[in-house]
C-alpha cells in the first residue's frame, strides 16, 4: 500500500461501528453533552497512535505490539497475552459490528423481518469467505466501504448544518452532562461514557500489521496514522454534536442505529433506506478489517511459535491464513451468540486499553535500542500521559458492567490454556518453549 491508500485504510478501520452504533449508547451515559466523550476519546487516541508511530518507523514488521512488548520486556508469556489481547479486541469489534449489522438499520429495509442473531451470524461467514480470497481484494473492498461510509456521515453533518441555519434543534442540550449523580459519580459516568465512546477510535493500531505490506512504512506511516486518526477524530465530534442536537438522549440510547434517528429528526428529505445501506455498509467495513487483521496477527503468533504452528496454515494459491481465519471466525461467532452491541464494544475498549498502556511503557523501554535508519520520535511527555489515561479508562473508575470484565476474562483465560498447551506442545518434541524470534 502507497500513502494515500493507507490513509483511507486507516480511516476506514477505524470509521464504522463505533460512531454508526454506539453513539446512543454513549449519550445514555454521560447526556446530551454526547461530544465531551468523543473530545476526550480523540486527545487519547492521539497520545497512543504517537507511541505506534516512532514503534512501527523502529521495527516495520506485521506483529504490531506483541512485537513491540518482546522486544521491551523479552517475557513470551507476556508477550502472548499482548498479542492474544489485541486479536481478541478486534473478535469482539468484529461481533459489535455484526450484531449492530443485524439490528435497526437492517430493521429499516427488512421490516424486522429477519433475526438480528441469524443476520449477524450469516455475516460473520460472509467476511470470512472474503478474508480468504486475500489481502488485495479486502484492501479494495476497504476503500469503497470507507468513500460509503465517509459520505454517510457528511450527510449526517449536512443535516446538522441545515439546522443549525435554520434553528432547529435543542443546543441547550449540548452542555448537560447526566450521569446520574455529581462528585465521584460524576466523574465515573463520564469516564465510562469516554471509555465506551473509545470503542469509535480503536482501529489505528490494526495498521502497524500491515507495516511489511506498506511501501516505505517509515515515512508513510506517520502521515498516514495522523491524518486518519486527526480526519476521523474531528468528524466524531461533530457528528456527537449533530446528534445530541437533534435526537433526545432517550432516543438515542435506546436504538442500535442512532444516526439513522438523527436523519429521520432533521427536517432533511434524506431517504431514510439509502441512509440504512449506507450505515451497513460502514459496519460491514470495521468487521471486514478486524477480522482481517485478527487472522494475520494468529497466524504472525504461530510463526513466532507463540501460537501452535498448525495456525500459520495458509490456503494454497491464494496464500491466505486459512488456519487462522477459521480460528477467528469460530471466536466470533461465539462472542456474536453471546454478547450484544454496547458490552462487546465496551470489552474492545477494555482490551485496547490494557494494550495501549503497555504499548506506551514499551516505546519508554526502547528507547535504550537504536536502530541504523530514521524514524520518527515521540516526545516523552505523550507516551507517559498515553499510559496514564490508558489505565485510567480501563480501571473501575469508569462506570463499566461486570459483564465486560468477566468477557474479558474468559477469553484472557482462553490464551492462558492456549498457551500452556503449546508449550507443553514445544517441550514434548525437545524445542525451546520460552524462545521467541520477535
């Protein structure tokens, strides 16, 4: 991938789901005042995406931050669970994306008629067959879902603009932060509004794995993960804004597909249908790419003989991960079965959150390595407040359901066995169990 295609990529993986779905999700929890979580969310993401830059200009290898955590801490059972963490984000990503892919905007051309479950599980497969045709066709089907998904939400904002010429809308409601109390509550409703609302920006990091498939990742990258972090950061926010204007808070929280609300409320003669396929569209996007990259980081674990080898399989011809994509796909037709749209989404958050934090210590750690060719450097400040607020937002400090916690921990639990069975695996045919080629 060139510059400009990189951009788009990034954009596209992390535009979709989180603002097409959770945004009234968001607004349930901190009020009208939707855009502060989004603000907030924004100023975070920047602080990590500096840390993957300078790590990704460093060592421009596809593993992203299992790489990055070896090569700091040098602990393989760490370093697993790092990587296991991130692919088992993007699984619930992808779940998010199905269930909401199944939910009101399907609703909108079916009539209901087609179960949400059904929907999202006849999706899931759907991704995967794509997945497998390779790298270059889902990259292609990224850039068309990304220029849909983008004109989705200027449509969106040209309907925010229309009201506010025409002064429409409730801006009062723009400064209410309601998160059920003041003081402690206060503060841990809008972090938890903030943590969930962090679910809309994850998706930078799922491009360092693309790092080996990018010409010239030490200069593209940068420009490339700033632009699309800085394009889809400034349109978050507006959207918020848009939204809380128009659509009560009730409305929106109690939908799946909230921007469709906002179109139905703004006075606008938008087909409420075209707006529908769009929406799907842009979900379709976010679960394409998580579950793209969570089969190329199973089969980057395998090898790396983190995982069993037997997960690095590719399909003849094609040269597709296939191992890993059937692993992937199984996961997250269970999360799908399981979850519903705001826990898996929260669970995303989660998971990214404890992996950014050790992503922003490692790019401290590594600064003892240097390497013989330029790239470019965060300045200190950044990763050290990226760590901090990383580890806030995944704390019990925000207003998060035990549900997510436990989700989580299954499926750390799940890596956990994973990787006690390989190495028991390694140490039965007399190889290192402990060594890594990170």
């Amino acid at each position: 991938m060139g510059p400009r295609l990189l951009i788009l990529f990034v954009i596209g993986d992390i535009l979709g789901t989180g603002i097409y779905a959770t945004t009234g999700k968001v607004a349930g929890k901190v009020g009208g005042a939707l855009w502060l979580p989004f603000a907030i969310g924004f100023a975070v993401a920047i602080l990590t995406a500096a840390s993957y830059v300078e790590l990704v200009g460093k060592y421009p290898k596809a593993a992203g931050a299992a790489l990055y955590t070896q090569r700091a801490f040098n602990v393989p059972f760490v370093t697993f669970l790092v990587a296991f963490m991130v692919m088992c984000s993007g699984l619930s990503s992808a779940s998010a994306a199905a269930l909401a892919f199944g939910g009101d905007y399907l609703d909108e051309l079916t009539n209901g008629t087609v179960p949400a479950t059904l929907a999202a599980v006849l999706f899931i497969l759907a991704l995967a067959a794509l997945n497998l045709r390779g790298v270059s066709e889902s990259v292609k089907a990224n850039v068309v879902f990304t220029l849909v998904e983008l004109t989705g939400l200027l449509v969106i904002l040209g309907i925010g603009l229309a009201a506010v010429l025409t002064g429409d809308g409730e801006p009062a409601r723009l400064g209410n932060v309601e998160t059920g109390g003041t003081g402690y509550a206060l503060l841990s409703g809008v972090l938890g509004a903030t943590a969930l609302g962090f679910f809309a920006f994850v998706g930078f990091e799922d491009s360092v794995n693309m790092a080996e498939e990018t010409v010239d990742p030490q200069r593209t990258f940068p420009r490339g993960i700033f632009i699309g972090v800085a394009v889809t950061g400034t349109v978050y926010v507006l959207v918020a804004l848009v939204s809380s204007l128009l659509v009560p808070t009730s409305t929106l929280a109690a939908s799946s597909g909230p921007l469709l609300e906002v179109v139905k409320a703004g006075g606008v003669a938008f087909p409420h249908r075209l707006f529908a396929v769009i929406a799907l569209f842009a979900v379709a996007n976010s679960a394409l790419i998580n579950i793209m990259m969570a089969s190329r980081l199973c089969y980057g674990m395998a090898n790396e003989r983190i995982l069993p080898r037997g997960m690095g399989r590719v399909l003849p011809g094609r040269r597709t991960p296939v191992a890993g994509i059937v692993f992937v796909t199984l996961l997250a037709l269970g999360l799908v079965s399981t979850g519903e749209i705001a826990g898996l989404g929260d669970t995303t958050s989660f998971l990214l959150l404890c992996v950014f934090a050790v992503v922003n210590v490692a790019v401290l750690v590594l600064r003892r390595d240097q390497v013989a060719h330029p790239h470019f450097r965060a300045p200190t400040p950044l990763p050290v407040l990226g760590a901090v607020t990383a580890l806030i937002l995944a704390s019990p400090l925000a207003d998060r359901s035990a549900g997510v916690y436990l989700r989580a921990g299954v499926l750390v639990l799940l890596g956990v066995a994973l990787w006690a069975v390989n190495k028991l695996v390694l140490r039965a045919r007399g190889e290192d169990p402990g060594g890594s080629r990170l």
